[in-house]
C-alpha cells in the first residue's frame, strides 16, 4: 500500500478539538489518566465505517465552527453531533466523504449531541506518546489544536474507488436520557432516602463540563466522610464534601478522595459525552450479581 | 488480614481491606497485586492502586463462573514478598522564593522554618502508589507536627517540582497543576518524562527522603542535572 504523507490544514476552530484514539491503556500505575475519545460508540462506529483498525486516531471537535482543507486524496467519515457539514460550501448529507487535494470541509451548526468525529481513512498519523496520540496536557506538548495546524494523514487515490458502505447514521441514542449505572464502593452508605434521591430525580448538566469531568447542577446531601485516596475511572460517579456529583470523564485523575456513589455503564458515558449543557439526565441503577 | 471483595462494573472488580496506611498494608497490596497478575494475568489489563485498594480492569465482562473464582482467591492466604529496600534522595531548596507558602505555613503550623525543614527531611517516606497527576507519588510518612488543612481555595497554578503538603501527606508536582497544597520547597530533578519507559523513576514500596540543598545547588542542578542518587 502507499504510505504518502498529506496533511489536513486546520483553517478555523473553537477550542476543545483534540487528536484522540483509544487512549492510553494501562498506564494508571504511573498516574498518567486514559484520556481517549469522549464518545467510543461513534468513534468504533466511524473507524468500522472506514474499515480502519479499531485504535485510528480521529478528530474530536467540540463546538461548531470548524472548518480545514485537504491537500491530497483521502476518505473521510463524519460521525457524533448530527451536524450542518459542507463541503467546498455545499451542504451534505452523506457520512462518507471522497476528498479531492484542495478540498475544504466545513462543520457549522449542530442540531442535536455535543461532539463531532471526523475520522479518517488508515487514521490521522501524528505522533504517539506514551502509546497513544490522545492530546493530553503534560504528556503532549498541546491539549488542543489550533488554526494552522497540519495533521498529517496517509494518502491513497485509490480509496475514491474502494467501496464504503453507505451506513445511515443513527443518532437517536444520545437522545436518551435514562442511563444506566452500577453501585459503586460507596453507594450503601449513602441514607436509603438519599440514595432514592439519587435515582428517582433527574439531573442537569452543569456548565462545569469538561474531558476532565462533568459537573450536574443538582446538590445532593453527603454524610460521607471524605474516603483514603482509591482509583477512579471514567465514568466514576463522585460525590464531594458540599455535595456536588461530578461525573468523570475520559481525561480524569487516576485516583481520587471523594466517595464513589455510582459507576456509569460503557455505554452510559457515550450517552452522556454527547449531552449539552442545560440536558437533563436520570440513573438507572444496574445491580450485579451479589458477592458473598 | 484478608482483603474484601467488591464488584464495581461488568469489567471492575476491587480488593479492599478496611486498615489504615502503613507498611504492613501496602506490603499485602503490593504482594496481592502480584499475585493477581499470576493467577488472572491473562483476564486483567491493568490493576490500579489506593491506598487501602486494589481495583482490577478486566478485558472482558465478568462471569458468575469468573466470579466465583475471584471469591476463592481473596479467601487463599499468599506468600508475602518484602518491600523495596531502595532509597531516593530528592534535592529540595527550602527557599522562601520557591517555597511561597514556607513562611504562612510555619506561622500556621507555629514552627520556626528551620524547624519545620528539620521535620519535612528528618523523616522517610513509603512511596504507595502513583496518582492524581502523571508521576506524582502518594507518600506515607509525614510528621503529624507538619499535618495541616489543605487551602480552601486551590491555588491556580503551581510550578512542576513544588514540594507540598496538604492534610496529612506530603508530594512533589511533577508537572504544572492547580492545586490546593502548601508549596514549601522546590525540587529541581524531573519527576515525569514522557519520553522515557519508564515515565518515572522510582516504584511503589520505595522510599525517598528530602535532602535540604542551597539556592545555589538548586541553580546548578537545575542547569545541569545529575542522575538521582539512590541507596539498596
């Protein structure tokens, strides 16, 4: 196969797109976080689309207003945020994409979920640190991308022939807003009235929301004492000395002090990664078999 | 000293045990983790540490079959393997102008510097696990003379290298960080490359100890680094 190199120029972004793959599994024990895309089930979807290994590195663009070019052939893929998607100006629908060098793609306005992926054919090429290309501040030497900036890619003409499928997308998922939980470590300590609370109320999602954690605006009442530090994990449900519940995200700490109240299914959290400020969330509460 | 079973997620499944820090707690985890790896190796993609935890990331969801076998294995009792013997010295420039919380700290702690100083490198810390920031180090050990509450306010930014404390523990910020600690010194050794396999230098179940060094020793490692001295 020909590995030339061409490059995707960003001409325009709002902060908060990144480079991110799989993240970087099982390095905790050095207390480096697993970082990785927010929303795995687009992203697996994307890179199957795309007939890509399942660990291609993809864009992660946050905020409408993103546009860039292409200097040579490639095959892209769109998945997340249903979003207004142009290219060389005009609108379209398909979640395949045939780019020609020149070419110039354009994401405006979203019209449901939070994170767009653009994926691309083989996966963008840019260095992996630490077994991962994630951008992750202090490992990386830049948390997010800017404009000018060139991501370099594989290039292949003949990908403008090769045959993808025409997948419609299918985004009424991250409609949901019931999502599934386990009990974590410290959800039987929490008063029986307050852990029916937790689950029989709906929560909204805070502007505190970052790759770190999410933040909800609801407070619940916590008895807990602050616990000895023990790993977290995304999706790890904290609950904080005033009562916060912060929901972490895929850039989280490797370990952290606060009770663990609930632990978000895989799935749950690309549900929730692709929710706005202002949405509403409710757990469902998931038990496991009972250990004796 | 058997550790309890708790079941997270599909994929997590913890080991604590209901002690407090020390030793003889992190020498069990430390010879369980292993133990974990050679009995379910092939099912674990990483064990992550606490300080009274072991949490297993398994590769796939656990079955009841599965389950049952975990149960058995925290009921067996295991060979305990020593802790590390290895000793790092970490160079530390007391120095007000890098230490900015020194003297608000000694004034709250009613210390004398020199005194809280002598407290901070008199004493050896049992490394236990890494966490919170890429090579930071949870340490054991602090004096509980030098225990003091965390800001309430965490401070914006703080400079990699800054030796801390906060409640009961003591650390180094290997890279820049907000941070609620009392910054009392700075270290001008590199706690985390990313560059290098490993990342940092030092393993759980070490020790390290804080050796005072002048401004002028801090200026001249800080240009011109020399390896980490350590002991057996």
């Amino acid at each position: 196969m020909i590995k030339d190199v061409g490059y995707l120029e960003i001409l325009k972004t709002n902060p908060g797109t990144s480079i991110q793959d799989q993240g970087r599994i099982g390095l905790a024990k050095w207390g480096i976080p697993i970082s990785g895309v927010m929303d795995r089930r687009s992203y697996n979807w994307i890179n199957h689309l795309l007939k890509n290994d399942p660990d291609a590195a993809v864009l992660e663009i946050p905020q409408p207003g993103f546009k860039c070019r292409f200097d040579s052939y490639t095959t892209i893929g769109v998945a997340g945020a249903n979003a207004e998607i142009r290219k060389n100006g005009e609108l379209i629908s398909s979640t395949v994409i045939r780019i020609q060098p020149g070419d110039e793609l354009e994401i405006g306005k979203f019209l449901s979920g939070s994170i767009v992926y653009l994926g691309i054919a083989q996966g963008f090429q840019t260095q992996k640190i630490l077994t991962s290309r994630s951008l992750y501040l202090g490992i990386t030497a830049s948390k997010m991308l800017t404009k000018g900036d060139e991501i370099p890619f594989f290039t292949n003409q003949s990908f403008g022939e090769a045959t993808f499928s025409s997948a419609k997308k299918n985004t009424s998922w991250f409609e949901n807003e019931v999502l599934e939980v386990y009990p974590g470590p410290d959800f039987e300590e929490l008063p029986k009235e307050i852990q029916n609370r937790l689950l029989d109320s709906r929560f909204t999602i805070s502007t505190l929301a970052n790759r770190m954690a999410f933040q909800l605006e609801e407070l619940l009442p916590n008895s807990i004492s602050e616990r000895l530090t023990a790993p977290v994990y995304p999706g790890t449900v904290q609950l904080t000395s005033g009562g916060k519940i912060i929901i972490l995200m895929r850039d989280a700490q490797v370990t952290g002090g606060y009770p663990r109240i609930l632990q978000f299914s895989e799935d749950a959290l690309s549900i929730v990664s692709q929710k706005k400020v202002g949405q509403q969330i409710q757990f469902q509460l998931k038990n496991l078999p009972n250990i004796e | 000293m058997k550790p309890k079973l708790r079941q997270i997620s599909p994929v997590l499944i913890e080991l604590f045990w209901d002690e407090k820090p020390n030793d003889i707690l992190l020498n069990h985890l430390l010879s369980w983790e292993n133990a974990i790896f050679s009995q379910f190796g092939s099912e674990v993609i990483e064990v992550r540490k606490g300080f009274q935890t072991l949490s297993c990331v398994l590769k796939n969801d656990l079955k009841q079959s599965n389950l049952k076998a975990w149960q058995c294995f925290v009921e067996t009792s295991i060979d305990l393997s020593p802790l590390p013997t290895k000793l790092w010295e970490i160079p530390v420039c007391y120095d007000p102008e890098l230490g900015k919380d020194l003297i608000s700290l000694s004034k709250s702690l009613s210390l004398d510097i020199q005194k809280l100083i002598t407290l901070h490198t008199e004493q050896t810390y049992r490394i236990h696990f890494f966490g919170f920031l890429p090579g930071f180090m949870y340490l054991n050990g602090l004096d509980p003379a030098l225990h003091f509450p965390r800001k309430s306010i965490p401070d914006r930014k703080i400079e990699p290298g800054s030796v801390a404390i906060g409640g009961s523990q003591t650390g180094i910020y290997p890279t820049e960080s907000p941070g609620g600690w009392h910054v009392i010194g700075k270290t001008p050794i590199t706690l985390f490359d990313q560059n290098l396999n490993p990342p940092v230098f030092a393993k759980p179940g070490e020790q390290i100890r804080f050796i005072p060094i002048s401004r002028e020793e801090f200026e001249q490692l800080s240009t011109d680094p020399k390896p980490i001295k350590s002991h057996d």
